[in-house]
C-alpha cells in the first residue's frame, strides 16, 4: 500500500501512528510512504485563511491518489476540507489525541499587557482578542519546532499550538491548556483520518478497520456544521462535539458573521437530522436569531 503524507515532522509522526495501527492487525500489509510538500508547505507568507478553500495542506496528496501515484493519504482531519472530492472518502479516523489548543510558556492571564503573541488562526486570533484585547496577535507559521524556536529566541512573548501536535512529537515543556468549553477548538482538532479512493475496495476494507466509531460521531458532527455553513478550514469558527451517551455535546462560537459573537453550547441525537444540524449552523452564521 503507498501512502502518502507531508514531509513535516509531524506528518511523518503520524504516518508512523497509522503503520503502527495497520501493523497491529494486519501486519502483512507493505507500506511504501511517499512524501510531499504541500501547498501550504510551501507558501509561508500567505494567511491561511486565503488558503481555506483549497485544502492547502491536502491537495497535491488528494490529486495524487485520484492518479493513482497512491492508495492513501494520512493527514490532519481538521486540514480536510469537509466538502470532499467524491472520489475520495474517509475509511478510517483515528481516537481522537488532546483537542485543546495551549499557549506557551505561561498561562493567558498571566501575559503582559500588550504582550506578542503568535498564531497563524484567525480562530485563535478572535478568541485571544476576546479573552484579552489588549494583545498585539502575529502572524506565526512554519512547523512545530520552527514556531517553538521563534518563541525561544523572543520573537513572541507566548505562542498557541494545538496540544494534539505537540504530544505526538514528544515535546515536554511548560505548557497551558485553554479551556475546551471557552477557547472552542477547531472542528476535527486532535484527530488522524486516513483517506483513499472511493472505489478502491481492497484498500477501503482494510483500512476500515482502524476506524474508532465514537470519535467518527463527534467529528461528523463538527464538520457537518461546518459544512452546513459553508465554513473553510481555516474559517473564524470553533466547534467541538462529545458523545455522551445517546447525545452528542456540541460547544460552537462563531466570529465576523454577525456583528457580536454567537455561541452555542446544544445537545444533539447520535442520529441527528441535517435539518437538527442546520439549525446550528444557521445560527453561527446569523441566518437566524435562534436555534429552532
């Protein structure tokens, strides 16, 4: 099976996860990985949100497996754009890693007033702004080692990573969480989906099996409103989903789509309705005054 994967450190980290899985249970598996750059990659000076639409961190993998140069993909659910090429689908997510975002190397309240901080999220940048609107947010891209070396060499006064990235690279350095139910994660946050050809029975089969169903419910869930309201990856919104028993725990906010901030903390049914989930959507993007 070729699979591919971007040649971040964290991409191969978490190719290698996906191998471990795979070994796990079918260990006569042969898995080739090939690596690439990615748009995104590439193109560090551009805003990530110019870049939202176009899947800037799956797209060469996606068109490769549309080829053929590849079965599969391993890639972060959240760079996934949530309306996908139909022929292409998403056979396995992994259990979901930590969701929260943290900030480095001290906590949110304890910064300065006026003090730098990095992100390269328009979802972050609202939500500090929120928290904190005397800080001055920079723009801060590159790869998790890159943007921890800036912070290291005083470009930045404190950064915001997802804690997901940094625990799967094995970083351990001083590091806050943000509250999940306040500073919202983006949807799919902390989790690794595997994506091959929709016609691709033979691989599709085999890669099913690493799906972890619980964790599929709740990011459906997040990236169905996301859908829902025609959102971007790297659009201004939070949301994030937790099964509890029959229910799905949905904590949403939404920023520049109405004048004041939305946010929505509902419950849904496992088997929810598009019209149920529209509702929400509805909402964050002032649509409607209320969640019908």
């Amino acid at each position: 099976m070729k699979v591919g994967t971007r040649e971040s450190a964290l991409a191969m980290r978490q190719t290698d996860i996906f191998r471990e899985k795979l070994r796990a249970i079918r260990p006569d598996v042969e898995v080739e990985v090939v690596g690439m750059k990615a748009l995104g990659d590439i193109d560090l000076t551009s805003p990530l949100s110019q870049m939202s639409n176009v899947g800037a961190f799956v797209r060469e993998l996606d068109d490769a497996m549309i080829r053929g140069a590849i079965d599969a993909s391993v890639n972060s659910l959240k760079d996934i754009p949530t309306k996908m090429d139909p022929r292409l689908t998403i056979p396995a997510v992994f259990e979901r890693d930590a969701v929260e975002d943290v900030i480095l190397p001290c906590p949110l309240e304890e910064l300065p007033e006026g003090a730098r901080v990095g992100t390269s999220s328009i979802r972050r940048e609202r939500l500090l702004k929120e928290a904190r609107p005397d800080l001055e947010i920079v723009p801060l891209r590159g790869n998790i080692h890159t943007r921890m070396d800036k912070l290291d060499a005083g470009k930045y006064d404190a950064i915001l990573l997802a804690k997901a990235g940094l625990d799967r690279m094995g970083i351990d350095r001083p590091m806050y969480k943000l509250d999940r139910k306040v500073f919202i994660p983006a949807p799919a946050q902390g989790t690794i989906a595997v994506e091959c050809r929709s016609d691709d029975d033979a691989n599709g089969e085999i890669l099913r099996k690493l799906d972890h169903m619980p964790s599929r419910i709740a990011v459906e869930a997040e990236r169905d409103i996301m859908r829902l309201m025609g959102a971007g990856c790297s659009a201004p919104v939070g949301i994030n989903a937790v099964t509890v028993g029959n229910d799905i725990s949905i904590h949403a906010v939404s920023f520049d789509y109405t004048p004041e901030p939305r946010r929505v903390d509902v419950r849904l049914p496992v088997g929810y309705t598009q019209e149920e989930a529209s509702a929400i959507a509805d909402y964050l993007i002032g649509k409607t005054e209320t969640i019908a």
